[in-house]
C-alpha cells in the first residue's frame, strides 16, 4: 500500500486519472481502426483491388449524378479469358485478372470508379465530355493491347 501512496504521490491524483481514462480509449481508437480496414476490405476484390459489384454501383451512381451527360459508363470484358484460366490455370487467370485492373485504373484515372463486377467483366464510370470520348476510348484499346514493353 505505501508503494501505491508513493506513486500517487510523485504523479499525482489527476495524471493517474488521465491514464486510467487513456487506456480503455486507445483501445476503442484502434478497434475502430481495425473495423474500418475491415469494412474496406469487404469493399474491394481482393484480387484485382478494385471496388466489388456494391460499392462501385454506389459510386458510379454519386458520379453520374455529379457530371451527368460528361460521364461515359465503360464496360470492359476481358477476351478469351476462360481459355486462359483453363489452359494455363487459375493462377494465370488471376494474373490477367490483375494485370487488367491495374491498366485500367491506369487509364481511368484516380477520380473514377472502376469496379470488377463479374467474373472477368469490369465497368469503369469517369467524368469524360463526349468531344474526348473517342480519344479515351482509342486509348483504352491500345493500353489492352499493351503486353510485356510492346505496343500492338
């Protein structure tokens, strides 16, 4: 008991009272922390990064209505993509998977909402007046074309 007057006593009632109240409020703190990354991961294919079906539905809809008629809905498909999951197998499967949203988001740009909505199926929802429109869009081509430093 003297061991417990003798620290009250070099730190005082108050600083005591701040720590005992401190500690179970960090807790909460990084609780909270922990279930926000939860709930953004649940958010995001795992795989591919982006936004699962849900989320980007949500945020291409707050696009839409923000730019309206300078907004382009994209849907990208990823060709042959079960002759490669079934040839080469599902790891070569994934990699094409993720190797197409990092493209994608690529030409899309931070501002967009890029989504991996099926199974090799992706929508991208950007702000793009319809005088560019043609350009972006022979700029998506040539950027899935695009394969280990080549350009087809």
């Amino acid at each position: 008991m003297s061991s417990l007057l003798r620290v009250q006593g070099r730190f005082g009632q108050r600083t005591l009272l701040l720590t005992t109240a401190a500690l179970p409020l960090t807790g909460w703190a990084v609780h909270a922390v922990t279930l926000h990354r939860q709930l953004a991961a649940t958010r995001r294919d795992p795989l591919t990064g982006l936004l699962r079906r849900d989320s980007d539905t949500a945020r291409a809809h707050r696009l839409l209505a923000r730019h309206g008629d300078d907004t382009a809905v994209v849907i990208v498909d990823q060709d042959h993509f079960k002759a490669v999951s079934d040839g080469f197998g599902h790891p070569a499967g994934d990699a094409v998977l993720a190797a197409t949203a990092v493209r994608l988001t690529a030409w899309a740009g931070p501002r967009a909402s890029l989504g991996h909505v099926g199974e090799d199926e992706f929508a991208v929802v950007l702000e793009l007046p319809a005088a560019r429109l043609e350009q972006r869009l022979a700029q998506l081509v040539r950027v899935r074309r695009h394969r280990g430093g080549e350009h087809a």
